[in-house]
C-alpha cells in the first residue's frame, strides 16, 4: 500500500508539470518562455497634468506590434523609445512645452499600433488671467458694425493672443512687405500699418516718375479682404509759411516738414480761426477725410493713429524746441486741442465712423511726471499705443506700465511702432498683454532674423492674417 500511494504521488507530479508546460509556449531556449502578445494597448497612464513650466513625461505602452505617435499637439514634442518584443512594451518621453497664455489648454496623443489606436489625453495649466475693467465699447457712439467687430475681436484675444504687423514702405499704401513676410514664412501679417506721409503730394502732379495716390485703396483693401486689419498713421507735413504753402498748391513741396527742427509751423496759430495755418489743416484734414471716406465706403475699418508721439519725447533727443513732431512742439494742451479737433471733423463733419483712435506714447524715460497731462482722455481714445525701439527683444516692463497707468486701466495697449519686436512669449510671461506689434520696417533691425519671423509667425501666441477671422 505503501509503494502504491508513493507512485500515485511521482504519477500526480508528472501530470502537473505536463500541464505546466502545455500551458507555455517554448521560445527555443531551455527554461524560457514567451509571455502572449496582448490584444490592446495598454498605457502606463492615460491622462497627463502638465504644469505652465511644462516638462518630461514618460509614458509606457504595451502593445502587440511596435507603437507609434501618430497625432499630438504643436506643443507636445516626443522622444522615442524601444521597443522589446519579449515584453511588448516601450517607453516614450512626451515632452510639454513651457506655458505662458491664460487659461488651460488640452490636447490628444494618439498612439497606434497596426489597426489597433488608443487616445492619452493630455492638459497644462495657463496663467491665472488678471481681473480688469477694459473699456467694453469705442468711444463713438456711432461706430460702423465693422469697426464694432474689431474692438471686441481685439478685447476677446486681450491677453491670449498678439497680433502680427509690419509698417508698409516705398509710397506707404502697398503691401510690399507684407508679402515679403509671407514669402519667407508662408503667412501674412494680421495687421498691416499705412500712412498718409505723402499726403501733399497725392495725386502726384502730372509728369512726375514717382507717384503716390492715395484713392488707389487696392493695398488696404487687399488686407481686409483677406481678414487682415488695417492701419493708418499720418506723418503731417505742413509748410513753413503762407509763402511755401502757395508753392505747394503748384507742386513744389520743398518748404514742407513734420519734424519740429526742419519747419517753424505753429500749432498754436493752427489752432486760430482766420490764420493761414488753421486754413491749412482745416484744408488737409479736409483731405485725408476724403481719402479714410474711400476705406469706410468699403466697410474697411481703420485702426487711426494720428499726432504719434507726441507724448514723451519733448526736450529729448537732443532737440532744442522740446519736440520730436511740430505737433507735440506747442505742450500738451494745444495737441490735446488738435487731437479734439481732428476728431470732431472727421467724425462729426465727415461722417467717419469707422475709426478706432489709437493715442501714441513715446515713454522715453526722463518726463514719466507729464505723460498724463498729454493724455486727451478716455472718452476720445480707443486703445493706447507705445512706440519702442530698443536692441532687444525682452519684455517691455517699463513701457507696458506707463501704457496702462496712462488710462488708469481702462484701455487695451498695443506696440503700436517697433524696430526689434519684442518676444510675445517674454511678455505673456510678464502679464503684459499687447494688443499688436508692428515693426516699422525689415532691414533697419537686426534681432528681426529670417529665424526669428518664422518663430513669430507660427508661434500659437501669435495671430496672422490665416489665422484671423472674418469681421465683416
């Protein structure tokens, strides 16, 4: 009885290891087995929270054949790993990118392996956005619809997004540069900025080889057309006397100037009913209505930027008449007077409603106590511009403060004139929300590099013309 239950028991052991080993699969070496190849994928995490540093994220994928990434936003990068095909497993690094916008953002990774496909979803914290009080509505009461659309386009990307603008040349109503910006990053500006510079001489006197004319809107038009916004400054050339003037009307410009050392043009007579200088600008803001009336029969919006710099640069730059422009020349109560008068005549006269009036602040350190006494007030401006040039591309601390403390906070800000632009992912990094920047042109600035445009242009913190929506 003995031996027999000895041998049941060698009997049963020999059973269960037969079955042991039915249920292995030999992989040709003795001792070693091959695991079964699994029927899903399997993710060693299925969601990922990404901090505004962003960072590295190692995700394991289990998978029957060798895995790949097939879809993942533009701010997910992905570093491969290996594959084993013992384990069927690999590890990729997914890589986030740094954060700078307000609001959270989301995404999907798609991994696939042969038909088989599983989503990671994948989300990073923005910046907490900052409670204020901007100005919901334009300061004209009788605002076309377009230029309506504008403004609240513009306050909705306030602090999310910035608009790209370069400053047109040659004539200053084409869209030369703007298409040299397209050809070397395949997008177009958002913004294109046109000025009235040549005012005097348009339409050019006959037999002239150079021409400008500023009834031929195609540029402008072009822009808006294709969602663009459009700009408009106007560098105010007026004569020296009753004398150059009368030369002017027969095509002689020569005593003609905008800067405060080349022309003895006051603004205070200007200002004077009955003097020639106020006949003068009441005939060339005349002028120019008739040419932004052009762009408002169109339903082009204008974002208006006249009298720029006035703010900021009196005795700076060396000057000895304690202006850069003629305009800012007589002190901050006649340009505010100027500024009033030229909106009462292109709105209440001519009927332009579709302006949207940008005041322009040049915060040269050294007259930060009398920027305020400049300002014509929140209830004739729109959005307040600062014009920047500096040899570098960082935030704009300094110059961003003064915009907002400007309008006590109530008004959008914007780079509205730039050499170097400065790096948007800098400044939202800041808190600086600018509306737009516009460079003054593509060969003065050395930081502007071919490289550099081509990070601005696809940057997700950048808007360009394809990016930007109808606002007709």
């Amino acid at each position: 009885m003995k031996n027999g239950l000895v041998y049941f028991a060698a009997f049963a052991s020999v059973l269960a290891l037969s079955a042991l080993w039915s249920c292995q699969k030999d992989n040709g070496e003795e001792g070693k087995t091959t695991p079964e190849a699994p029927t899903a994928i399997a993710l060693s995490t299925e969601s990922i929270s990404a901090e505004r540093a962003g960072g590295d994220f190692p995700v394991t994928v289990t998978a029957p054949e060798r895995p790949s990434v097939s879809a993942k936003p533009d701010w997910v990068s992905v570093v491969d790993g290996t594959y084993n095909k013992e384990t069927f497993k690999i590890t990729f690094t997914l890589k986030v990118a740094a954060y700078s916008s307000y609001g959270d953002r989301t995404g999907d990774v798609t991994i696939k392996s042969g038909d088989l496909t599983k989503i990671l979803k994948i989300s990073q914290k923005g910046r907490e956005k900052v409670s204020v009080s901007l100005d919901a509505n334009l300061t004209n009461a009788n605002a076309s619809a377009q230029a309506k659309k504008v403004y609240a386009f513009l306050l909705e990307q306030n602090g999310e997004k910035i608009l790209s603008g370069v400053q047109s040349g040659g004539t200053a109503n084409n869209n030369e540069r703007v298409n040299q910006i397209y050809r070397l990053t395949g997008k177009h500006p958002a913004l294109a900025g046109y000025d009235y510079i040549f005012l005097q001489y348009s339409p050019t006197p006959a037999g002239w080889s150079w021409v400008v004319n500023y009834a031929d809107i195609s540029a402008p038009k072009e822009q808006w057309e294709n969602n663009g916004l459009v700009s408009f400054m106007w560098h105010w050339n007026v004569p020296n006397s009753k004398a150059d003037w009368d030369k002017g009307k027969d095509g002689n410009f020569e005593g003609y100037n905008f800067y405060s050392d080349k022309t003895s043009f006051s603004i205070q007579n200007a200002l004077t009913p009955g003097t020639w200088e106020n006949d003068f600008i009441l005939e060339d803001i005349e002028k120019v209505a008739g040419y932004l009336k052009l762009l408002q029969d169109e339903g082009i919006p204008v974002i208006w930027r006249p009298l720029h710099e006035a703010a900021g640069n009196y005795n700076l730059y060396g000057k000895t008449n304690n202006a850069w422009f003629w305009w800012g020349r007589g002190g901050a109560e006649a340009c505010k007077q100027l500024w009033k008068l030229l909106r009462d005549k292109l709105e209440g006269e001519y009927g332009l409603n579709n302006l949207i009036w940008v005041w322009t602040l040049d915060a040269t350190p050294g007259a930060e106590s009398e920027w305020a006494s400049w300002y014509p007030g929140n209830d004739l401006v729109d959005i307040v511009g600062v014009d920047i040039y500096a040899n570098d591309t960082n935030a704009k601390s300094y110059q961003y403060q003064a915009a907002v403390a400007l309008s006590g906070g109530r008004k959008m800000v914007t780079v509205s004139e730039c050499g170097n632009i400065p790096n948007p992912a800098n400044c939202f990094e800041e808190d600086q929300a600018w509306s737009w920047f516009l460079t003054w042109d593509l060969e003065s600035y050395p930081l502007n590099t071919n490289d550099y445009w081509k990070q601005l242009m696809t940057s997700s913190q950048v808007l360009t013309r394809e990016s930007m929506p109808s606002l007709k």
